[in-house]
C-alpha cells in the first residue's frame, strides 16, 4: 500500500476541506454539510485496506452460502410513491463486490447476470451465477392464480405486493431457488443465507470488505430471521393477507441445509393452501399465517423459526428492516 502516497492526498482533503470551510460556512449551511458528507465518503474510500491475500478471493473460508436473485420485472410502483426500477437493483448489488462469503446468484436477466460477474470478477472460485427461464420454477407457474385473486373485486391493493402477480412470485421464488442452491450446495458450507439483492442498499458506497456470520446465540434448529414486529397468534390468515401485515422481514433468513430443504416445502404447501382459500400476497404474510394459531392447525409446520428483534446498541443501522444482516456482518480489518 502507498502510505507516502495516501499522506499527500490526505493534506490535499484536509487543506480542501478548511479552505472550503472558510468560503462556505457562513455562506449556506446546508450545501457545506453536504460537502462534508462528500468528502466523509471519498476518505474513508481512500483509506480502505483493498490488498486482501489472494485466498481471501479464492478460497472459502465462510461457513455460510449466500443465495440472491433478480427477476427483472422491469419499473413497478412501491408502496404509495415510490418506484422500483432496473437501475435500482443494478446499484444496489454492487454491495456483493465486498462480500466475502461464497454466493449463488440466480436471474433471468443477461444484463444483471453481466452486472453480477463483474462485481464477483474477484471471487470467480466461491460465485456460481444462473441464468435461467423463471417459469421453470414453481412459483412463476402460479402467477395466472395469482392474478385471479388480485382481481377480485375490492381485494385490498397495496403497490406492488397484491398488485403484480409476478412481483407476488418472486417473492416466493426465493425458496425455490433456495433449494435449488443447498440441493447442489457446491460450496458445501454447513449454513446457507437468502440475502435480498437490496438488504445493504444503505452501505453501497462502503468500500469495505466484510463477510456474514451467524448471529449472536443461533439456533442451527431454526431458520434465523428478522422480527419486525410482535406477532399476534390469534390472527387470521385473511387478516393477515388483507391488510398486508407482517411479522418477520424476509430479506435475509439463515439456516442449515436440512432445514431450507423442508422449509421449501413447507411453503409451497402453504402457498397452493392460502390460494384456495383465494388469498394472496408477499412471503411475508405467507410466513406470518404460517406461524398462526391458524396456520398451524392446518400446515402443521417441521421447521420454527428463531426471530431477532432489533436492539439499537447491538447494531450500527437504524432501520429495523435490516437489523439481522448488520448484526451477521463482519468487517474484515487487515
């Protein structure tokens, strides 16, 4: 690394930032702490430790598997004002350039897939990338289904989650493509994770290496997950599906083999029940009715789950979404 170098630069930031100090400060508040924020950024990319040992990149050393998928639904409305386009996840999966766990990707787009090998261009020994056709997968296989019951009149619509039926089965695809990844399990660690392409949109621009670990106190019984809020048992699945209520986030859930394998079938039941009953909507609600005094009697679930509830003290993000993928990562200081 060039200390002599990164010396220099860093009397040229610190000569910027006071000169610029002076001219703005009193100038306009708001455009000087931005700059602040700007220069914040470019120094902490500046004193990145990047020179890994090469079996950091080639070998396994993690014991989990991450699992990740973009189906390329093109721009759909999230929520009441948002969008979600192509650029979005294309950015946001920049994070996996720093990850050093192996990872199993799976897309039907040749863009992302192009995207995903460029990012992964350091890691081609623990990254496997599928481009496949996703009707080929059970869940893409329902979305006529799926669209009968958002169709019905007054189902609640809530952007896009009972809105697009496609946008519904990616959702589910996440355990298809699961077990279709421990099945293989080419990198045979003994805990896999499902990682959402987005779970660390918020540290795209941290240039730091890090690899997940297993949470403080897992349970290698259960699937790890990421409680949102408190449960209600008494809650119907309808209630649930309804008015889109959930309980664990499902942007990252962690798991032995054994325990992806019949989780994955214990969903797809619970999937093909609930759209009998002619009630539909995201994983979320789907995990949620399972888990329910309802659900229960009448899925009988194998594998429990062990949820993690945020604790600000024991994190360093604040948005309780991602509270569970924060606490697995492991920055690598070298």
């Amino acid at each position: 690394m060039n200390i002599r170098g990164n010396y220099k630069k860093c009397l040229i930031f610190f000569g910027t930032v006071i000169t610029m100090f002076c001219l703005m400060a009193s100038y306009n508040g708001t455009i000087f702490q931005e700059f602040l924020r700007e220069q914040k950024n470019q120094l902490s990319k500046l004193f990145t430790l990047r020179e890994l040992p090469d079996s950091f990149f080639s070998n396994v050393h993690e014991n989990i598997t991450i699992v990740t998928a973009y189906w390329d639904l093109g721009t759909f409305r999230k929520g009441k004002k948002m969008q979600r386009t192509r650029h979005h996840y294309g950015k946001w999966a920049s994070i996996f350039e720093m990850i050093l766990n192996p990872v199993i990707v799976y897309t039907d787009s040749s863009v992302f897939q192009s995207s995903m090998e460029n990012y992964r261009s350091k890691f081609t020994n623990k990254t496997m990338i599928y481009c496949v056709n996703r009707t080929k997968f059970w869940p893409f296989q329902l979305t006529e289904q799926i669209k009968a019951v958002f169709d019905q009149p007054n189902y609640p619509k809530f952007y896009p989650n009972t809105f697009v039926p496609e946008y519904s089965a990616s959702q589910h695809m996440k355990f298809a493509v699961m077990l279709d990844a421990v099945q293989k399990n080419p990198f045979k660690t003994p805990l896999y994770s499902w990682l959402d392409v987005g779970y660390f949109r918020d540290i795209v621009d941290d240039k730091r290496y890090f690899r997940l670990i297993p949470p403080p106190g897992f349970d290698e019984s259960r699937l790890s997950s990421n409680e949102i809020s408190m449960k209600q048992q008494n809650k119907t699945a309808s209630d649930i599906f309804k008015k889109n209520l959930v309980w664990v986030g499902g942007g990252m859930l962690i798991g032995t083999r054994d325990n992806f394998i019949k989780f994955e079938s214990l969903y797809q039941k619970a999937v093909n029940y609930f759209l009998k009953q002619k009630i539909m909507n995201s994983d979320q609600q789907i995990i949620y009715a399972i888990y329910t005094d309802e659900g229960r009697s009448s899925l009988n679930p194998n594998v429990e789950l062990q949820t993690y509830k945020y604790e600000k003290y024991m994190s360093s993000t604040k948005d309780k979404w991602f509270y569970l993928g924060y606490l697995c990562r492991d920055i690598i200081k070298y």
